[in-house]
C-alpha cells in the first residue's frame, strides 16, 4: 500500500466500489480459512507489526507534527501518540486476540423439536465490516485482529489526524496475511483524507459492506447513523459517571474516583461526572476533591458540592451533557440511589457507570436499574475496555440495544445461523 494519496472525485467512487468487491472475496476465503488458519494469519500479522515498529513509530512522528500544527487537544495528542511501549503493548493484544476461541463455527444452542428435526444455532461471519475511527493508531490493529478472528474482511478508514500511523500499521498487518498465504484484502485501509471516501462506505459499497462500526466523536457517529445504508453498531460518547453511595468505603470511593478520571482522561471510559450521596459529603467530598486536586484536576459542581469545596467552580447545565476527555470533573451531590439512577437516566449514554458502595441491596439496585453497556461495582470505569474482559482487543464500547452492547470483540462480530438436520422428513 502506498502513502497518503489525493483520488480525483470521479476516480474515488470506482476506487471504494473496487474496494468493497476486493474485501467480498477476501472475507469468502477468510471464512474458509479455518481456525488453525485465522489463528496463524494474526500471529503472522504481529511478527509483521512488531518487525515494522521502527516504521510505525516514524509515520507517528509525522502525525504528531500535523497535530500540534492543527493545535489537537491534549486530549488527542495523548490518542494519537505511540511510544515503542504502546506499539508492544498493540502487539501484546494482537496475541491476546489470537489466543482467543474462534467464534465462527460455534454452537450456540441446540436441539430436537417434534418432527424429529436436529436444529443447532451456530455463529458466523457477518461478512465485511467498514470501520470509521478517528485518532487512534491503535484502532487499526485492533480492528483488524478482531475481524480476522471472526473471519470477517475490514475495510477500515482511518481519521485524518492518524492517516499515516495507520497507513503503516495497515502495511505491516497486510504483509503478515500475505506471508501464510490469505489475501491481503481482508484488511483494507483507505488512503485518502477525502470525507467522501465515508459517504461511499455509509452507501454499502454496491452491496458489499455488510456492517459500519464508527468509533470517534458525536459528529462521527451522529453522520453514520444519519447517513448509514447498511446496519450500525453504534459507539456513543463514554459520558461515564461514578456514584459514591453513603455506604461506601471512604477509602476505595478515593483511590476509585482518582483512578477513574486521572488514569487516562482521553479514554472514554473516563469519568466525567462524579455523584455523591448527600449522606457521605460532608465527610468525605473534600476527600475526594483533595486528591483529585493534587493529581491535576479541576472540578465543576453543583451548589451544595461547592459549599463543601472551596476550589469547585460552577458548573452548567451543559457540564452534566459534557464528555471532557481531560482533566476535568463534574460534581453533585444527590439523595441516595435513587438520585444517582435518575441523573444519569438523564444524562447518561448508556456506556459505562460505577457505583461505590459496601451494600449488596443498594448494588444490586444500582446494577439492574442502570441502562449501560457496562455496570460496574466498587471498580474503576477505566476497566470498560475489551482487553480488561479478557476479550483480547475491541473496536468499541457498543451503546445501542440492538447485535451487540459493551465491548465489541471478535464474538460480537458473528451473527448465526440455523443449521437442521434430518432424516427424510416431510411436512404434512
């Protein structure tokens, strides 16, 4: 594959129709592969990555330049960036990922109805995934392990921050498909910085995209889902809240909130808005807001968390709808449960929310009540991420309610069929 190329607006419609024809074969083969043979092809692809890292880590550089040119939040810059440890720790998922079960093939239930039919539901490919993503290097990767796992092609359009760092990624992974004899083609990167190389995925490519997975911002997905012709497994802002209940235990409720927003603030299972029961603020708000304050975080809250908290500014309504992807908080205290549930009822988007607390009742509560892809109890929400469940990589934290929620890993990206067996049997 080459460098970053300009296809002239005549040109490009024919360059991604021939694209989504190319991934069609490739997916057919993929899927005949077997498991011995995916699982070869993604050792191959991270032998391929890891021997690339000095390439890789250049076209990053290049990236980060045009970054800083752009003036990308600190935010971005820290997606973006790939250290040699961040390309091993790609690598390391690449390896979790060929560790895992292959999905494809599977049963997933069976029996025997009446007739003396044997009828088995057994996973399979969803065909070619075209996957957006905006500033994450580590997407491209990710993405395609996944897809290879679950014999599937991917198409995969990276942001234009991140072009040339996926670009090289891209490079490697095909060269390791080549190497134990797959088609490149099941991993397809497009190379143009065109918006309308989007527009032609969101069309279906004549038929041969069979699922968009966008993971990036509100305008991103707001465009997919507004645009898409083919089905969407949608990855929503990681608007995620941690709730410290009365019963807590002052000092995990601490070192939980700290660790969920300070971690990583660019992630999005960041938290962004902190809720306390009324109960425990007075005791235990200042705490918090100490030690949020001493690793570098500044707080927007409600009026009675500011009363509590010299240094919380105030906050808006447009605070409690905000994903800050930095090192701010939003705080407020509520009464008890009920109002941690129905705030992020509110304000929520269905990603990733926590609760703190020593009593299973009000857990328990909290955790059936709760409309996420992920609940969490007395854990960091910087667990929402798809190699913390052991799924090895994942595209995206999903947050709809239809195919798949919560991390999207290789068994998210099957559907199934129903396979039936008999004897000779007619129907009256």
């Amino acid at each position: 594959m080459a460098d970053t190329v300009h296809i002239p607006a005549d040109d490009l419609r024919d360059t991604m129709m021939d694209m989504g024809r190319r991934a069609r074969l490739a997916s057919a083969a993929l899927a005949k592969a077997g498991v011995p043979g995916r699982t070869d092809a993604i050792n191959a692809m991270t032998d391929a990555l890891s021997a690339a890292e000095a390439k890789i880590l250049s076209a990053n550089q290049a990236d980060l330049a045009g970054g800083r040119e752009k003036g990308l939040s600190d935010a971005m810059m820290d997606r973006l960036a790939l250290t040699p440890e961040r390309v091993g720790a790609i690598a390391d998922a690449l390896r979790a990922v060929a560790e895992l079960p292959d999905p494809v093939g599977s049963e997933i239930a069976r029996w025997t109805v009446p007739s003396g039919l044997d009828i088995a539901r057994v996973r399979t490919p969803l065909g070619v995934i075209g996957i957006i993503y905006e500033a994450r290097p580590n997407v491209t990767a990710d993405a395609a392990a996944l897809c290879v796992r679950s014999g599937n092609a991917a198409i995969l359009r990276a942001g234009s921050e991140s072009l040339q760092s996926a670009i090289a990624i891209a490079d490697a992974l095909r060269a390791g498909l080549a190497s134990v004899g797959l088609p490149e083609d099941a991993v397809q990167l497009v190379q143009t910085k065109d918006r309308a190389a989007v527009g032609h995925m969101l069309t279906g490519l004549d038929g041969n995209v069979d699922v968009i997975v966008p993971r990036g911002g509100k305008g991103l997905v707001a465009r997919v889902q507004d645009e898409a012709r083919v089905p969407v497994i949608g990855h929503l802002e990681g608007l995620c809240h941690t709730y410290v209940d009365g019963a807590a235990d002052p000092q995990k409720a601490i070192d939980i909130v700290v660790n969920a927003k300070m971690r990583r603030t660019g992630i999005c299972g960041s938290t962004e808005t902190l809720l306390i029961d009324r109960a425990v603020a007075d005791s235990l708000l200042p705490a918090i807001a100490s030690a949020l304050t001493d690793t570098g975080c500044s707080m927007k809250g409600d009026d009675a968390s500011r009363a509590l908290v010299a240094n919380i500014e105030p906050a808006t309504e447009e605070d409690w709808r905000t994903e800050y992807l930095a090192p701010i908080i939003s705080v407020r205290v509520i009464d008890g449960v009920d109002g941690a549930i129905d705030h992020i009822t509110t304000y929520g988007t269905s990603h990733t929310e926590c609760i703190i607390t020593e009593d299973a009742a009000t857990a328990e509560k909290f955790l059936s009540d709760i409309d996420a892809g992920i609940v969490i109890h007395n854990a960091s929400t910087q667990f929402a991420d798809g190699g913390q469940f052991g799924m090895g990589a994942e595209i995206g934290i999903a947050t709809g309610r239809i195919h798949a929620r919560g991390p999207v890993g290789a068994e998210q990206l099957t559907i199934f069929k129903y396979v039936v067996r008999g004897t000779g049997q007619t129907r009256p």
